[in-house]
C-alpha cells in the first residue's frame, strides 16, 4: 500500500439515473460562448471557434433526483451568474477523435450550471488574465444526476431552462449549439487527451443574470432529471 504524507482527498462523483452506481469525475472541461445569442449578450459575434476552461472536479456539488442542492454564496464577488447547461459525461477516451466517431465516447448526459463570479471573470478578461477566479471557485459546479445515453437518446436537441424562484431566466434549445457536442468532442480531443469520467459543460445560451443568497434556482434539460439548487 503507498504511504501517503496525508489522506489522497476522496474520489468525487455524481449519481447515474436509475441506478446505485456513482460516476468517478476525472476532469471538468467548459466551452465558452457556445449560443449565439449568449456571445452576443458578452459582446461578441457568436462566430468564433470553439475555446475551453477548467473546472477543478471538486467544484462539483452532485445533486440527487428529487433533491434540493445546496450552494454557499461564494467569497469575494457581487455578481454571481447562473449558466444553464447541457452536460456531457465521457465514458471512454481518447484523442484526435472526428466527430463522426464522438458519441462512441459518449457515456451519458447531465444537467448543470457553470456558476460563474461575473464581476471578477470580467476584471480577469479586461486584464488579460485567467477566468480561474471567475470560472474555477468552490462549489462553481452543480450537477443533476448523470442519464446514460441509450436513455437520453433527445439531449442534444432538447429544451434547455433555469428558473429562479419560479420566475423565467434563460430559455432555449441545445440544438442551437454553435459546436455541438460531437463537434466539441473533435475540437477538445485535439487539444487534451480525453479520459473516461471527464465532464463538458457545453455551453450556456442567453440569458444569464445574477443570483443572490435565498434564491433557487430549477435548471432543466428535457428528459434529464432536473437540477435544484439553492444559494444560501
Ligand atoms: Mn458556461
């Protein structure tokens, strides 16, 4: 056995729907600016290509089916945004892979929401710096529970919500995905060597805006589980 200095920190994972077996999160990649009508609200044209930041996967809070997560409003920010996405769970890695061969890789889908510190991603990006403050924080990742793909055979051109105390926030469908999701599979397995039980959050639509301590918010992806989550 290897004699660690301290404890190595627990594996951290989300629950599969249907099932008592958990989903090992490896790493928690994002794209950014992914809908066109969300490039356009940060101020861009929507018509980049595809670019990705990390999450470390201990900023994962997993959610269970029926059951209300819960967040602590993060330290040193005034602005902290909900992102509603479409969350895509790698089953099997690789790299180079075309998009014709993405979904053999595919494990499952997911609910989740990229909470972003806006106020400080936007003093990171004004400075030329990382978004890691903005993006990569404590508990910056809610999920709901991991669908395996034979059951969630609509998630990519499936409506996607968040409500805020039951009031309308963002409102689209994953199907108006700049890149989809067999296209970002190409794009960031030229990049990094995908692993199985690594995460893609891929992308946010508009919409975005501010929560507060008290606020709940109910994300949704037709025909996944939904998400709750309250601020508190
Ligand atoms: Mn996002």
């Amino acid at each position: 056995m290897t004699d660690f200095v301290f404890a190595p920190p627990a594996t951290v994972s989300v629950p599969v729907h249907g099932s008592a077996q958990r989903f090992a999160v490896n790493r928690v990649y994002c794209v950014g600016r992914n809908y066109e009508d969300h490039a356009k609200e940060m101020g861009f044209t929507g018509r980049e290509p595809p670019f990705f930041f990390l999450k470390p996967a201990n900023a994962i809070i997993a959610v269970d089916a029926g059951s209300v997560g819960k967040m602590a409003y993060p330290s040193l920010t005034k602005n902290l945004h909900h992102e509603i996405e479409l969350v895509v769970a790698i089953g099997k890695g690789g790299k180079n892979i075309s998009a014709t061969n993405a979904h053999e890789h595919v494990w499952g889908y997911a609910v989740g929401l990229d909470m972003t510190r806006r106020d400080l991603q936007g003093e990171m990006k004004k400075q030329g710096r990382p978004w890691c403050i903005g993006k990569g924080f404590d508990e910056s990742a809610p999920i709901g529970p991991i669908v395996p793909k034979a059951q969630a055979a609509g998630a990519e051109q499936a409506a996607i919500s968040v409500t805020v105390n039951g009031q309308p926030r963002q409102s689209s469908n994953v199907a108006k995905l700049i890149w989809n999701v067999a296209e970002t599979i190409e794009h960031l397995s030229a990049a990094w060597e995908l692993q199985a039980g690594d995460l893609i959050f891929t992308g946010t639509p508009e919409g975005v805006a501010a929560v507060v301590a008290g606020d709940e918010m109910l994300g949704r992806v037709d025909g996944l589980p939904d998400l709750r989550v309250l601020v508190v």
